[in-house]
C-alpha cells in the first residue's frame, strides 16, 4: 500500500467518528469476586452463565497472544470468521458504491458477505496451478476496491500462494487486503502473523473451527494493526463472543500438545490418503494440498459424488467452481474413516 492511503483513508464515513455502544462491563472493568455488581440489570442468583462476558474476552486473548507471539492489542475476536470478516466489511466498504477483488475459485463466504452488504465483486480469476495473477489483479482494482482477498491455504483448492506474489499485492494494492489463514496449521508455509508490522493494510483471519477442532464453539481470530482492530472494535456486537465459547475456547488453547498431535495426525493421514488415490483409475489429478483436504479431479464427478453417498460417506462435490471441472473435494478423517473411504473407492475402482 502506498503511504497515500492511509488506513483512515479507507474506512467508511460514518464508521470513522462512530459512538460504540458502551456496556456495563466495558464502563466498569475490574473483576473483583468481592464487589456487588448491581450494573447490567442480571439475575443476580448464580447459575455459573447469569452474568454476561468479557466483551474483550481478555483470557482467550491472551492466551492466544502467547501461542501466536502477537500483542493483545493486535487481537480481535468475533462469532466465527463469518463475523470477523462481516465486521471488515462493514468498517471499510460503502454499500452501492465500493467494490472487493476476489480471486476465484475460492472461499463462498467472502462473495455472500458481499452481496449482503451490497458491494460489487471483482473478480480475477487464478492461474491453471492455482496463484495469484498479480499483475491482472493491480490493473483491475481502481479507487473504489477497498478489501482484497487471499485465502491461502486456498479453499477448495488445498494450495498455498507463492509468497513472492502475496508481497507484491501486500506492497501494490492500495486497499485492504484481508489474509485468510484458516487452514495455516496444516501449512508447510509460514503464518503472515510475523510480518503484520511490516504492512499496515494487512488483516490476517484465523479461526478455531479446522485445525484446532473448535468448529462447533464458533470463535473467528482477527490478527491486524491496532489502528484497524480499534475500528473493529467500534462496531462490533459488545457480547459477541459468548461466555460457553470462551470457556471453551480457554480449555482447549491450554492443551496445545494435543492440538498439535492431531495436526500431525492429519498431516499424516493426508499423505497416506494422497498416495491411496493415485492408485484409483477413476482420479485423474490430487491437487497438492497444504490443507486438511484434498482436491481431485475425477472421470465423472456427480456419478462418483452418488457412489460415495450410496457407501455411507459424503464428500464435497465443487466441480461448479471455476478451474474446478470434475472436482471432489475430500477432508481427511480419522485413520479409520479414511480407510473406510480407500476400501470404497478401491471397489469403485475397476
Ligand atoms: C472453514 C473456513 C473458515 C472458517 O470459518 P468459521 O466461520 O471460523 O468457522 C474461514 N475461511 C475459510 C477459507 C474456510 O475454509
């Protein structure tokens, strides 16, 4: 991003000098046992859930802060990634006016977010492998293109963007670029967490729901300049992350170890799958993956798709997507479910 749009700059007008709803808690913030809070108009007889949440969810920050060696004040947390990136849309794009670039085939949620909030879409469609056109990418954004999405690892595709790429958009585009990381714990790749100072327009999202098993509890982990998480922070529902998925979230960032056991496992598994596939007449291509699923291209992907369910095992057919013909989509399970799927396709297999 060129120093002549600063993030100021980008947010929405009437985002910029916005009155946050001010809650009980965010008034009154010391958490003494010993006080009688008589503030927010709660049932005052303990159930362990009658009192609302952190609305800062400080805990679950810092832990995350430790895990991910990035200042708390670099943290915002929201109802899934759905919400995080919802909040990003909100803070910097005005609606009937400001467009987003997306790089097809990619994540569904980003363009649902945009027709929601009444943004136009640009879209640029990937390389045969699945990268960045960089150059095609600059030239199509103009004065009105606000966010830029790059989901890498990328969904449905499995593949990491080449960092040399991911730098040049970071330095060129004059917009926000919004780094989906959702599947960067199965990633061979590095993490852009490291270098959120470098580049101001950088918002990382990361999530609970893949590699740290968490899909159910709902918790989306925004990663940006404190410039930008303050303006996420003015708009956001003061509750909205609440107090089971905070307990939970706590529980399960404790035990690391086991989170990342179950990386390895997966990991593991993706390869055995990986080389199991290869041997199936009927999988014409496995799209290398840096993520928990795999990519495949098949002779007849809604015939196959059918076979599959008739055996008791879903996977995801994403062969309307463009760059995608004849694709399936298939996550890696347990040792077990993935032998179950090797046994069925084997069969299918003449
Ligand atoms: C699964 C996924 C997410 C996670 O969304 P949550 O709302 O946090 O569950 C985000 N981005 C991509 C690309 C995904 O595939």
């Amino acid at each position: 991003m060129k120093a002549t749009s600063t993030i100021q700059n980008l947010i929405r007008e009437n985002i910029k000098n916005i009155q946050p709803y001010a809650s009980a808690r965010d008034e009154f913030t010391e958490v003494n046992s010993e006080l009688v809070f008589l503030d927010a108009n709660e049932n005052p007889f303990e159930n362990g859930m009658n009192r609302y949440p952190d609305p800062q969810q400080q805990k679950v920050k810092q832990l995350l802060s430790e895990i991910k060696s990035v200042s708390i004040e670099n943290i915002l947390l929201g109802n899934g990634s759905d919400e995080v990136l919802d909040l990003i849309f909100r803070a910097f794009c005005e609606p009937n006016k400001d467009n987003i670039i997306l790089l097809p085939p990619t994540y569904g949620m980003y363009k649902v977010l945009a027709d929601i909030n009444a943004i136009d879409v640009i879209e640029v469609q990937l390389t045969a492998d699945f990268q960045p056109k960089t150059q095609t990418i600059l030239l199509a954004a103009n004065q009105k293109s606000k966010l830029l999405f790059l989901c890498s690892p990328n969904n449905p595709t499995g593949n990491s963007f080449s960092r040399v790429q991911v730098e040049k958009i970071l330095r060129q585009f004059n917009g926000i670029v919004v780094l989906d990381e959702a599947y960067i714990d199965f990633s061979e790749q590095e993490s852009w967490l490291n270098r959120l100072e470098e580049f101001p327009n950088l918002i990382i999202s990361q999530t609970m729901s893949k590699a740290y098993g968490m899909a159910g509890i709902r918790l989306g982990v925004c990663y940006a300049s404190k410039e930008i998480i303050n303006v996420l922070n003015s708009i956001k529902p003061p509750y909205n992350v609440n107090a089971l998925t905070q307990q939970k979230a706590l529980d399960r960032l404790n035990r690391m170890d086991k989170i990342q056991k179950e990386i390895q496992l997966i990991k593991l598994q993706k390869e055995v799958l990986l080389k199991e596939l290869k041997q199936i007449d009927f999988v014409e291509e496995v799209v290398p993956s840096d993520a928990n699923f795999l990519l495949i291209k098949v002779d007849n992907p809604t015939k196959r798709y059918q076979q599959l369910i008739e055996k008791g095992i879903v996977v995801r057919n994403r062969s309307n997507q463009p760059l995608c013909e004849n694709c399936l989509r298939i996550s890696i399970g347990t040792e077990k479910e993935n032998e179950q799927l090797i046994k069925v396709l084997r069969k299918l297999s003449k």
